[in-house]
C-alpha cells in the first residue's frame, strides 16, 4: 500500500459515527441525516477536515452531509442528461472533437454538490471492467482529439492503472490531447508523487483541471503538489464551482483567482452549480455570478478572469455569460461601457459603403467617445460636437 492510499484508508472519516465523534453530537445528528448519507455516500480526507475551521464554514458545507439534499423542489438525477450522451459505458460524447472519459467510480472527498452524485461512489455504475468498448468507441471515432479523464477522480487510481490509460489513448493517434480532471491537490495531495510526476511526463501533452473553490483550500500542501504537477509539465487550469455560503462573493472569488495564478494555475471556468437533485440549496441566482465577472473583469488581471458558464440543463454544453457591456449596436457603430462604467463608441467599418459609392476618401479614425472629447478639448476645436449621452 502506497503511503497516500494508506493516509486515505486510516485517515478519512466516511461515518456519520466518525464526524459525530470529530464534531460532537450537538453539530451532527446521525439519525436525521442517515437518508442523506445512504443517498450519496461521505468521505472527508485528513487535508479536507484541516480545511474545515468551524462548524459552518465554507468547507464544512461542501462535506458534511445536511437534510437539505433531501428536499427536491425542480432538482433532476441527471440534470446534464449525460446518460443520453453515452452511447457506450463509460463515454459521453457531446461536443464534436473531445469526449468524456469515466476511468474511476470514487474520490477522495465527496462533495456533497456533485453534478454525477448519482454514480459517484457506485462502481457498478462506472463499471471497471467495461473500457474495451469504451476505448473501441474513441478509435472508430477520429473525429475525437481531446479526451477528458474524469469519474470519480481519475487520480484515485494507482499509477500503473493511469500509464494503463495513457498507453491505451495515445496508441489512437488522432487523440492529441489528454486530459485528467481532479481535485485531488485539494483532498489529498500527497497523491501527487515523484514516480507519478516522473511516468506521466512520457504521455505528453497531458494538462490537468483542479477544482478549487475558495482561497482556504490553497494550503501549502496543495500548492506544493500543484507545484510538483507544473514542474513535471502539465498545465493546470481552474475549474470552480459558484455555490451559495461557500464563495458567492466577489471579493472571495477575486482572492480564490489571484492566489491560484500565484500557484500557476489558470483560471478556468466559474461554474453556475447544476440543477442536481439533492445539490439545489448551493444554488444561487445567475445575477450573482454576473456580479462576480464584473468585479473581476477590468478591475485585475486578464489572467485572472474565468469564463462564467451555465452547463445547459439536458446536455445542451456549457454556455458563457458575461455582463451586459453593450448597450447599442447597429451597422455605423456600437455602443458600450467599460468596466468603471464609461461609455464609449466603436464606428463600424465604412470600406463597404464606400466602396459601395465609388469613393477613395480616408475613413475617420475610431476613437471612444472619452477620449475623442479630451482629444476636443486639448485642440481647442470650437464649434458644436453631438451629444454622447
């Protein structure tokens, strides 16, 4: 047993026993969230417990099992339809050039949020010994050039099981791009080893997706392991979820983004939390989220600023929103503010109605509507200028 298989098995709490022994009878009742528990099984790793401050928190919502999945109001088992997708066990296939790859049935720490709770946990429903039709599916199929290793955690499998995978998928060569979607640097990341560091790097371009969400869970442990990951050449991007007590507030987000780049992990996507049952008390509204772009657009750095995305109910793929920048557009010119609010003014193209007229006059320049009014009144241009509203 491998020392990280060994920290998960003797240190994990996976009963409702166990965290009523961690956190006292008064925070935990074991008969009232029974239902919840046998719905979607529980397991917190030592590093997720360290996470947790005080009973509350925002890691101890994402965890600790509450009555609240119990309460269905519009929830859906399978709120991205991705069984519909699936035309072998294992595969969803939904967007043209990539396909998802379910290679493990477990994680490290379950959150109690998952989108695949249904299966999650169940290795009957990610079967194990059903990747022969999986893999047959990826070759017959060379429109596929980028495949995405999920579950569970892909990570949750030993080394030689993952160099199994690699082997298998770069052996399709139109496959270009693998990648490994995980939180274990979050949950456990003493399962990003040397020797796993050292076999992946023969398997290349393979890029990994974290999932952190809330600055706290960037402890020294995580950033050391994710440390170990971009050393060993993968490239880490973001993905996180918006969830309601835990980080829908701008200024937490902000600092969850800048503490990331800090770890070279590129912000991804922000996630609107998906209409799963049993998850619905995370939700919050779309506005919240528009909220957090804007205070994040504009006001840092580029880097830092994740595309906002619904995941579309009934395996309609991921849609991005943004705030509503542009007030005006038509075929002279478009209307919009910038993120303190200015407004200013784009002129379209003219060279077709030009063109159109047999003129060869120079164009006008295209200036904000800002700036074109400085740029007025350091000329001293007299005369009367059109009202910008």
């Amino acid at each position: 047993m491998s020392e990280w298989q060994k920290i998960l098995r003797e240190g994990s709490i996976d009963t409702l026993e166990k965290l009523a022994e961690k956190f006292g009878a008064e925070n935990i009742d074991v008969e009232a969230l029974r239902p919840a528990f046998d719905n979607f099984q529980m397991r917190i790793t030592p590093a997720a417990l360290e996470q947790i401050k005080e009973v509350g928190d925002p890691m101890w919502q994402q965890y600790v099992p509450t009555v609240q999945e119990l309460d269905i109001v519009d929830g859906v088992i399978d709120s991205l339809d991705e069984d519909g997708d699936s035309p072998v066990p294992n595969i969803t296939h939904r967007y043209p050039d990539r396909a998802l790859f379910l290679v493990s049935p477990v994680c490290a720490t379950y959150c109690r949020f998952c989108t695949r709770r249904r299966k999650v946990g169940d290795p009957e429903k990610i079967p194990l010994n059903q990747f022969d039709s999986a893999f047959e599916y990826l070759r017959q199929h060379t429109e596929i050039r980028d495949v995405i290793m999920s579950g569970g955690d892909p990570m949750m499998l030993s080394d030689r099981r993952l160099e199994y995978f690699f082997q298998q998928l770069r052996a399709i060569p139109h496959i270009e791009i693998i990648r490994i979607g995980s939180r274990i640097t979050s949950h456990l990341p003493e399962r990003i080893t040397p020797e796993f560091c050292e076999m992946v790097q023969k398997y290349h371009p393979v890029y990994m997706n974290t999932h952190f969400n809330h600055p706290d869970e960037l402890t020294p442990a995580a950033v050391a392991s994710l440390d170990r990951l971009s050393k060993a050449g993968i490239p880490l991007g973001c993905q996180t979820v918006l969830l309601k007590g835990v980080n829908d507030d701008p200024k937490i987000m902000m600092e969850l983004m800048h503490r990331l780049l800090k770890a070279r992990v590129r912000p991804y996507y922000i996630y609107m939390a998906d209409q799963v049952a049993g998850g619905e008390h995370f939700r919050t509204q779309v506005q919240k989220g528009l909220e957090i772009i804007k205070a994040l657009r504009g006001w840092t750095s580029g880097l830092a600023v994740p595309h906002f995305v619904i995941d579309a109910p009934g395996g309609g793929g991921k849609v991005p929103l943004l705030p509503e920048y542009v007030e005006e557009i038509n075929d002279d010119e478009v209307v919009f503010r910038n993120y303190q609010g200015q407004r200013f003014t784009y002129k379209q193209p003219r060279q077709a109605a030009a063109a159109a007229c047999g003129s060869d006059q120079e164009q006008p320049d295209i200036v904000p509507i800002e700036i074109a009014a400085k740029h007025s009144r350091r000329k001293a241009v007299g005369g009367r200028r059109k009202g910008t509203g």
